[in-house]
C-alpha cells in the first residue's frame, strides 16, 4: 500500500497510508500541496466559503472559526472600517 509522508506544517510529519480510503483533502492555495485543515467560515449566499485550507494558509479567527487569506483580508478591511466608523461617532 503507498504511504505517504504529510507535512504538517510545524515540523511534525504525518505518514498516511491511503488503504482504499478517501486521499486526505488538500488545501485550495494555489501551488500549495499541504493537507487541509480547515473550511472557510465566510458566510456566502447558500453556506459559507468552504475553501479549504492546511495549517499555513488557515486564518484562525475565534473558536471554530476560520478564514482563507482571502477572506481574512476581507474581514480586516470591514474591521477596520467599522471601528472607522463607529470612532467617528463616538464621543
Ligand atoms: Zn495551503
Ligand atoms: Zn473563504
């Protein structure tokens, strides 16, 4: 049976042997080959964004929550305008 040799991204290596079994998924990146460790939470119309990303790529945002780059930057960008916002209206 192959094995394969997955990075973990922290130095650890998984070896996964893929006995019939579903291949692990990988991440969505473009030219990034690392094992998914997470769906993007971003709320999209009918779900969430659901990309999927390794360890490297995951934007952790609070419990259970994870964003793409992609996403993460969105979500700083709104952040930082809202907090635009809302210090321009209070006092
Ligand atoms: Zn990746
Ligand atoms: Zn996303």
């Amino acid at each position: 049976m192959p094995c394969e040799r997955l990075p973990m991204g922290d130095g650890a290596v998984a070896i996964v042997c893929t006995r019939g079994r579903r291949v692990r998924q990988r991440c969505d990146e473009p030219g990034c080959h690392r094992p998914m460790v997470a769906l993007c939470d971003w709320p999209v119309a009918g779900g969430t964004c659901s990309r999927r990303v390794c360890v490297g790529h995951q934007r952790h945002q609070v419990r259970n929550v994870d964003y793409c780059p992609t996403h993460a930057r969105v979500g700083a960008m709104q952040l930082e305008l809202a907090s635009r916002w809302t210090g321009g209206i209070a006092p």
